[in-house]
C-alpha cells in the first residue's frame, strides 16, 4: 500500500525537508519545525542529497519554463524522467518543475499583507460570530505541539463524557499496529473494521468525491504554514476558494494565517492535533486529537468545524464513530479502485520519494481520470511545504485552470450543495444538514 507505507518513511525525510531560512525570524512558537530545521541544517549544508544533483540535472528541461514559456514541450525530458503530455503552464512566476524538489533551496517567505481585527466576520456566512482577536491566544494553554495530547485533561475527560453522551455507538476494536496494512495482515482483510486504508472501505457519510461531474472540492492539508501566504495569494489572484484541514499544532503556531483563511472565504476544517495513524491512536488518544484540534480551530475563528480528514486516509469504523460523536464528518478524497486514489503525491515530492515529473505525470492522470468518473473529484494535496505550494501554484492549479472542459473548483462544502455556513457546527442549518452526532 503506497501511501501507508511512504507516508511512514516520509516523515524523518520530510523534517530534513524543512530548509532553516524562514524559520529563523519568526514562529518561535512552532517549535517542532524550528528544531527539525535546525537539525536539517548540517544535513541540506552537506549538498549530498541525490534529490539535489538530480535536480541540477534537470535544470536544461526546466529553463523554458523559467523563461515564462507558456506550453512546455511535451517531449521535454529532464534528469526525473519526461513528461508525457503538453504542460500548459500559465503561472509566468513558476519556478521551474525540476528545482521543485526534496533539497530545495529555501526560499524567503511572504509575511501576509492583511491580518484581519478581532470583530471581522466571513462575509459568505451572515451569521457567523466575529472572529476573537487572534492575539490574545496563549499556546502555553494548548497541548505540546505535534504530541497526542494527554488523556487525562479536564478537558478530554469533557470530550470523552460528550462522546459518552452522544449514544453513538463506538466499535471495540483494538488500536491497529503501527506499520499500516503489511503489519496488520488480518485487520487488512477484516471487512467488520471497513478500514479505509487497506483496500478502500468507505461509509454512506464519508464524503470522498464531489456529486457533480467537473467539480473539484479543492483541498489542502497539514498547514497553516509559513508557504500558505503564497497560495492564498495565488487563489486570491484566481478567485478560487478551497478547504483547508488544519493541524491543531500549526493553527496555535500560525492563528492569524488561520483566520486569513477563514475571512477569505475558504472552508477550515480538522486535521487533528499532532497528525498521527489515528487507527493506532486508544479511543482516549482519538478523542483527545479531534477534541484539541476543534477547540483550537473554534478559539482562532470562533466557529467549530464539522468536518474533518484523517491524516493519511488512516480510518476505520471505530475511529470514524468517535468523530462522528464529535459532530466531524470524515472528508477523503476520491479513489477509483482498491489501490488509486486521486493523489498527487505532492507530500512525496516534499520528501524525496517522488520527483517533479512524477507529480505532474499524476496530476495529467488524475485529469485523465476525471473525465472518465460520472461524479466531481476530491485530491490530495498540502500547504506545508515550499515544494507542494512551489507545484500547486505553479503548475497543478495553472493546468486545472486551463482543463477543457472547465472545472467548477470550490471548497468541499460548495460542491456538495451546501451554503459556507454549514461548515460549522454554530452556524449550520441543522434543518437541512444534521450535524454529525445525530445522523
Ligand atoms: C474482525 O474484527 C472484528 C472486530 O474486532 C472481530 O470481532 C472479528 O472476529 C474479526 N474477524 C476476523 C475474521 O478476524
Ligand atoms: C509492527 O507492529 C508491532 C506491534 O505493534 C510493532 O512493535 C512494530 O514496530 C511494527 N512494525 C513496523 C514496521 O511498524
Ligand atoms: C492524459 O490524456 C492525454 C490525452 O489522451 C494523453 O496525451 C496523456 O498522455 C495522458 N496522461 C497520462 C499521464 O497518462
Ligand atoms: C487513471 O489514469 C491513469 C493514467 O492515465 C491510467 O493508467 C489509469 O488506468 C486510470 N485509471 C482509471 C480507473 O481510469
Ligand atoms: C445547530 O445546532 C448547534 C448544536 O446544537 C447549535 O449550536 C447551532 O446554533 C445550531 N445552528 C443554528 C443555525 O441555530
Ligand atoms: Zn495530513
């Protein structure tokens, strides 16, 4: 299983991934990125990665798009492979695909233009409560950033008694091992624990595509992050508005970037806290992840979201209960067989275990493959890293843009019908939408 297995390898890689420049002068709250760069620092010092000399190999291919060519030649081969089809790029600020790599050189990051005063409201949701003034948030009264947060809080013992109280029934199945489908032989074929990861078992309310043909739920994971800045600022430019999973560690590092999507008019939504295998987390431990991951969304906005996504596609039904009596509804994204998803493997270009051909070549398939579905679409992609923002803005979006026929791009709650307001639990028509807990 692709994404189980080099998603676990990733991580060690994706902290090296962290180049120290941005993050020296600012976000000393985040500290879990600031020592992961700080440890990178000898290792991207060194020049040895084989991410990096590929890169330069490439860079013969790439210089036509550096120079603001709108149409790379679809023979165009680099150091990574060639691209098999006709790139229209049209993101004249496009740094070249093959310097979008594990290794980069870190670039400098854009402070946000605007943050938004306590009091501002989202204009598309008119009963939103405005939103707290993102100042006065202590991280001091959050959990360790990027930890699952102790169980035995005041307030996750709250949340266990909600859950508890919800009457929805949790299923009594163990924790899964770490290690994903390879390292839990039965459970992988257990179809009672419809675990998602290992062949694709979905639930009625599980939302993994849009309803309508050509419509792209646009999604982003695992941010706020120093890189968000410039792809608001692309999406601001194009008019396009999409749904962000934020993790609960990067919101209390980042709130006004946080706020910034929410004013905008994109859709915010749970990530958890510290970004686990939420399968092999305890009932105690999922409940304490959701639980800080939605409290800290509903301080920095002022709204608690009622949707989520798990961090790798990791779900089964015990886990998918607990949320729901969270009042969270499980977001995916959309897959065509028991092993293809509609991933751009963008988290692995971050990593090195995928190159910027490779992401392309997915992303023309994914296209492909829209066509070919009689619903919309639902992708997997990140706002956490340089290289996913560096391929988003330049190259994946750009390429959607131009799509024939046109895709209807929007946040997940738009292309399922529903108004913004119905994103979050204060502000949802529960006439028309239950919330969760009473589906
Ligand atoms: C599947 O999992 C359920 C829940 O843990 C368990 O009761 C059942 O015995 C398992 N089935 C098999 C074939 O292992
Ligand atoms: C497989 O599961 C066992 C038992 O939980 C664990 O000790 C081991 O580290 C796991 N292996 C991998 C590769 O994750
Ligand atoms: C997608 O389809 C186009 C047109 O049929 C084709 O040229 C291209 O090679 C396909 N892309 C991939 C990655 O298969
Ligand atoms: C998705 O696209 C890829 C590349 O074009 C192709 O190999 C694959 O068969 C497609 N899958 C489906 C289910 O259409
Ligand atoms: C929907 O129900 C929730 C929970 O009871 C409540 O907080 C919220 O205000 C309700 N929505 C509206 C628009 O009244
Ligand atoms: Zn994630």
């Amino acid at each position: 299983m692709r994404f189980a297995l080099v998603s676990a390898l990733a991580l060690p890689l994706l902290a090296s991934a962290h180049g120290p420049a941005g993050l020296q002068h600012h976000h000393v709250r985040d500290t879990t990125t600031a020592s992961a760069a700080a440890s990178s620092a000898s290792a991207s010092g060194s020049g040895t990665s084989s991410a990096a000399s590929s890169a330069a190999s490439g860079s013969a291919a790439a210089s036509s798009v550096a120079t603001g060519t709108a149409v790379a030649s679809g023979a165009s081969s680099s150091g990574f492979g060639t691209i098999t089809f006709t790139l229209a790029s049209t993101n004249p600020t496009a740094i070249p695909y093959s310097s979008i790599t594990y290794g980069a050189a870190t670039q400098t990051t854009h402070a946000m233009s605007v943050t938004y005063t306590a009091g501002s409201k989202p204009t598309d949701i008119p009963n939103a409560p405005p939103i707290p003034n993102w100042a006065s948030l202590n991280p001091k009264n959050y959990p360790t950033l990027d930890k699952t947060p102790p169980t035995d809080s005041d307030e996750v013992k709250q949340w266990i008694q909600e859950v508890a109280n919800s009457g929805v029934p949790i299923p009594d199945f163990a924790p899964t091992n770490p290690g994903g489908c390879s390292n839990n032989t039965e459970a992988a074929k257990n179809a009672t624990l419809c675990w998602w990861t290992c062949g694709g078992c979905d639930r009625d309310y599980d939302v993994s595509a849009c309803p309508t043909k050509d419509n792209w739920g646009l999604t982003y994971d695992d941010g706020p992050s120093d890189y968000t800045t410039d792809l608001l600022a692309y999406l601001d430019q194009q008019d396009i508005r999409g749904t962000f999973f934020a993790v609960g560690s990067r919101v209390i590092s980042r709130p006004a970037l946080a706020q910034a999507e929410y004013i905008k008019g994109h859709q915010v939504a749970v990530h958890t806290w510290s970004h686990p295998y939420m399968t092999t987390k305890t009932n105690e431990e999922v409940i304490a992840e959701l639980g800080w991951s939605r409290k800290v969304i509903k301080d920095t906005l002022g709204v608690t979201p009622i949707y989520w996504r798990p961090p790798y596609g990791d779900i089964d039904d015990r886990v998918r209960a607990i949320g729901m009596a969270m009042n969270l509804y499980p977001v995916m994204w959309t897959r065509i067989s028991s092993t293809q998803t509609f991933d751009t493997l963008d988290y692995d270009l971050a990593g090195g275990q995928a190159n910027p051909v490779q992401v392309l070549d997915s992303w023309d398939s994914i296209m492909n493959n829209s066509t070919q579905i009689d619903t919309g679409f639902i992708v997997l992609e990140h706002d956490l890293f340089q290289q996913t923002v560096d391929i988003a803005v330049g190259y994946i979006l750009p390429e959607a843009l131009a799509h024939k026929p046109a895709y209807n791009i929007t946040p997940v709650i738009t292309c399922l019908g529903m108004p913004m307001a119905n994103a979050y639990m204060e502000t949802n028509d529960n006439s028309t939408n239950k919330l969760p807990a009473r589906e």
